[in-house]
C-alpha cells in the first residue's frame, strides 16, 4: 500500500453567532474584516461583485431572485455558470494564479478544507456577527454547517447538501418475490442478479455513475466504506489500494458488468437518474438529491414505487464513524483575494437565507436546502413527505470524511476515477489499476 500522508484539517464545533431570521429587506451591514476603503464602503452599495456557481436549480433560484437582491443593496452581481465536472478545475485554476476575478466561488465540502488551509478563501466569522441582515449561523443545519468549519473558523455558506442511498423498485421486489430492500451487499447481489434475470433482461437490475472521475467515485466510496475500506488508514496514509479497496472494486465492477444496463461506464448523474425514474432499472445508489426526480409523475414512470434505504454493508463490516453514505455539502466560498468583501459576505448571506431558500423549495427542486426551518417546515413536508424522513435519517449517518479532502483531494479523485473506468470496462484488474492510481498520487503528492 503506498504511504502518503492526509493533509487534512480538524472540524470542532464553531463559536456562532445568534439573531432573528430577517427577510428580502435591506440595511447597512457592518464592515467584518474587509477593507473600508474599497469601494462602496462597509455595505458593499454600490460594488460590482462576480460568483462563479454550478449549473444546478439552486442557482436557478438564486438567479430568479437576483434582481431583487440588487435592487434593494445597490449591489450589482455578474453571476457566470459552469458544469458540475468543470468547476473545481476552473476554480483551483483562478486560486492558483492568485486572481481575484470572482469574489465568490461555488464548490463542495471536498475541496473547502483544502481551500482554507490554503489561505484562497476567507474566514467569515467576523462577518457573520458583524451583518445579521439576512440571518446567523445558527440557522443552519448544523449537520451541513459542520463540513465549512474548523476549529472556531467558518469558511463557507452551505446552499446545498445530500448524503447517498439506495434506492429500489418496490412493485419489482414484489413482482419477484423479494422481501425488502437488501442489508448486505450479498443479498444486493442476489436481487440484481434476480431481477434482471426474471424480467428476461428487459430491467437491469442495479445502475450507478460509471463515467470516470468524480462521477464513479462519489456512489464507489459508498461500496468501499461497505467493504470497511477507506481513501486514507488509521495513520493517515493513502489506501486506495488497500485489500478491502481491491476488492470493493471487484464487487462494484462484477456488479455493473453483470446486472447494469448497457453503457453503464458512461453514465454520469443525470444518465443514471434518468435510467432509473424511465423505468429501466430496479436499484441505483446515488445522491438523497434524486428523490424529488423519483417522485415526479410529470416525469417519472416510477413515481410512488420506490423504496429509500440505507447502503447494503459486506458481511462483517459494521459501521462506525466510516459510514458508507456521504454528507456532501456544497457551499459558497468567498475569495480571499477580493476586492469587494463586504458586498461578496452581502451576496452570501443573501444566497443561504431563509426567505432565499423557502422560494427554492416553492419553485425548484430543493431536496437538500440547509436552512433548518425550511428542511423541517411544511411547504418541504408537503413536496418531499414520501422520503422526508429517509432524508433526515442519511444526513444523521452522513459522512463528512466519505471522500477526501484537502489539497490533494482533486489529485485522489481524478487518479482513482480513471481506475475505475478501466476496472469496469475490462481493461484492467482491481489491484493493478488502483495500485498504479497510488503511484501516480504519490509522484503528483
């Protein structure tokens, strides 16, 4: 096994601050640790800010508000968009050259801590007790909070999260005479194999992203967690080649290659998704943010014929703090190099508030909203009621450490994302292809 050590950072409980949720209506903030001299003052009125976001129906719903959110600040907003894939090369690319074209960025908790401890981004502490205008800290839930802190340092806003699950047929489980979701990954197995070969071939029995890079990693790390594998040992040393690690990826591979539909390598998020709510699968392992699909009778054949469950574990293997579903949270971050920082904390804290985040839950899909009033309050009861409580189960279990993070995490995800193409599509074995991922990290460390 090839030994790197984890750069990796300590998340304790953060000191928050504490006031009263206020709506769209605007006042003066206080001026945090930002320069007073740029321009705009401590308000930010008057600035031209720019935020790089993913392409998702969260910034959808940030979008439809903006106008709104400029009008009542004086701040103006250039807010630019890419795909999920692109972003963190496009934003590791922007700190690395130390630019401060965007004032805030859009990325997951897997490259936060890494962005901190490279000093990229900045501590919001100040501004969060200094400009309460749209809201605190502590209305956050505190399970997606937890993820953009370390020590008493917050250094991200989250606008969304999820954790993963499986999810399956339950009129194919019946059909065929399968008594509930399965507890192992044995019985996982056994039902896909029996599905898809019961319904002649016509459904595949289990489908997951197979596209390389972080696509195959994000549901993989949930069958090598369930294998009692991990990105890292008990001494912080990289694992990805470790036995459990070889033979998590057999089962993943042996699993698609036999009972998952035809082109399955190439399957991202939405391919998988859409393979499942069309009916062409009985069983997929992805994101809590796939529910809401699941269950649209616009859309979905299977609206209000699936079952939420958590991850099958290998036999032997209990969970403890490595659990095999994630608690993934993607979070705004604000740029250490810029020149607008209050009007940037104005944006964010704008972004991630209340009022912000009921409108998502009133016009987009939002399964994975972070405000604590509005992830238990009755609009979201009354649009996810059929998963709710599924949902709150996995974020509980959720594991904030289910994919690396850090300064290396990107280079982790990329060398074990095309393993993993190359397991799954033949062209080679378990152990040499993540045996040759943990040469390469190491030569990249």
């Amino acid at each position: 096994m090839n030994s790197i050590p984890r750069r990796r950072t300590t998340r304790a409980g953060c000191a928050l601050a504490s006031c009263a949720v206020v709506a769209l209506a605007v006042t003066g903030c206080g001026s945090g640790s930002d320069d007073a001299s740029s321009s705009g003052g401590s308000s930010g009125s008057g600035d031209t800010i720019t935020v790089l976001m993913e392409e998702i129906s969260y910034t959808d719903n940030i979008k439809s508000l903006l106008s709104d959110f400029e009008q009542q600040t004086g701040i103006t907003v250039n807010l630019e968009t890419v795909p999920y894939a692109d972003q963190s090369s496009r934003i590791l690319q922007e700190f690395a050259q130390g630019s401060s074209t965007y004032d805030v960025v859009f990325n997951d908790n897997t490259y936060g801590p890494g962005y901190f401890s490279s000093g990229y981004v900045e501590d919001l502490s100040s501004y969060a007790s200094s400009d309460t205008q749209f809201g605190t800290l502590d209305d956050f839930y505190e399970p997606y909070l937890t993820p953009m802190t370390e020590g008493d340092a917050v250094f991200g806003l989250p606008v969304y999260g999820e954790s993963t699950w499986l999810m399956y047929r339950t009129d194919l489980f019946e059909e065929y005479g399968i008594d509930g979701a399965p507890t192992t990954t044995d019985e996982l197995m056994a039902d896909a194999k029996t599905i898809s070969e019961k319904s002649g071939g016509e459904v595949a029995g289990i489908s997951m992203r197979g596209m390389a890079g972080i696509h195959a990693v994000y549901p993989w790390a949930g069958i090598l967690r369930s294998f009692g594998g991990s990105f890292y040992d008990a001494d912080g040393n990289l694992a990805i080649d470790s036995d459990a690690a070889v033979e998590a990826t057999q089962y993943w591979a042996d699993l698609l290659t036999d009972y998952g539909p035809a082109g399955v390598g190439n399957f991202d998020w939405e391919q998988n998704r859409i393979a499942f709510t069309q009916g062409k699968v009985a069983m997929t392992i992805d994101a809590t943010a796939n529910g809401p699909y699941n269950e649209d009778s616009s859309s979905s054949t299977v609206a209000g014929k699936v079952g939420y469950a958590p991850i099958p574990y290998a036999e032997g293997v209990t969970p403890g703090d490595n659990t095999d579903n994630s608690l993934n949270v993607h979070a705004l971050y604000m740029n250490a190099k810029s020149a607008h920082k209050n009007a940037a904390w104005k944006f964010m804290s704008w972004a991630t508030s209340q009022a912000v985040q009921e409108n998502a839950v009133d016009t987009v899909e939002a399964v994975g909203v972070t405000n604590a009033d509005v992830l238990t309050g009755d609009a979201y009861k009354e649009k996810y009621g059929a998963f709710q409580d599924a949902v709150m189960s996995q974020l509980t279990t959720g594991n904030v450490d289910y994919l690396p993070t850090g300064d290396d995490a990107n280079t982790i995800i990329e060398n074990v994302g095309q393993a993993l193409s190359e397991v799954l599509s033949g062209q080679s074995s378990a152990q040499d292809a993540l045996s040759t991922a943990a040469q390469n990290i190491s030569a990249n460390g």
